[in-house]
C-alpha cells in the first residue's frame, strides 16, 4: 500500500492521506479548491473546481494513475446553484471519461470552500 500526500495542512492535522493506493485502485480524498502549494482560494466555484481537478490529476500521475483511470466520482457542492457555474470544469476534466457520479448538496468545514470533488481510479 502507498499513501500520497500533497502537504495539505489538513491532512496533518485529520490524519489522512490525499490518495491511497492498494493493488489496482487509487483512493483520492476529497480535494478542495486551494492551490495547496500557496493554500490560496479562488473565489469563483468554476475556478475552485479546475483547481480541483489539476490537483487530483498531479496525485494520480504520482501514484502512477491517469484522469482516464477514474471510475467513480463524487462531487459536493455547498450550494445547487453552483452546478451551472461548475459545469465546464467537469466537463473539460471528465467529459470523455464519464466515471460513474454522484453530486451532493452538502456544507463543507471552511467558508471559503465551494466544492469537493473525490475520485477512485482503477488500473486493471
């Protein structure tokens, strides 16, 4: 088993892993829109959701996954109306992928956090 961090202060400070990888499958916790190198945020929910997505690409490439391995995808959103302001983000990272999906409506723990996107890749 491999764990993979991004250096998130969250992941210290809850004690998880960003990915984890076991056989074939690629774990990815749910990844928030902050550049985690900088822990800045974009305002927009469109801009968090492409931050989203460039980092659980960067996990996969280092767990040796590609977006192309996603099979399953969860996206929450603080609020419905986001879904539209969203839209390209998940298209432009998933659109040819299409993994199996859920969307929930959920609040997350910081104020600033619009979306939470988390991912299970598989290679067999």
């Amino acid at each position: 088993m491999k764990r993979i961090s991004t250096g998130s202060p969250f992941e210290a400070t809850m004690g998880y892993s960003r990915a984890v990888v076991k056989g074939g499958w690629c774990f990815v916790s749910g990844v928030t829109g902050y550049d985690y190198a900088t822990m800045k945020m974009p305002d927009s929910a469109l801009d968090q959701a492409r931050n989203c997505f460039r980092t659980i690409a960067s996990v996969l490439t280092e767990a040796g996954f590609t977006m192309h391995d996603i099979v399953r995808v969860q996206y929450t959103l603080t609020n419905a109306s986001l879904v539209d302001a969203v839209l390209p983000a998940l298209s432009e990272a998933l659109g040819k992928v299409r993994p199996a999906a859920t969307m929930v409506i959920a609040g997350l723990i910081r104020p600033e956090m619009l979306i939470e996107i988390e991912v299970t890749a598989f290679r067999g």
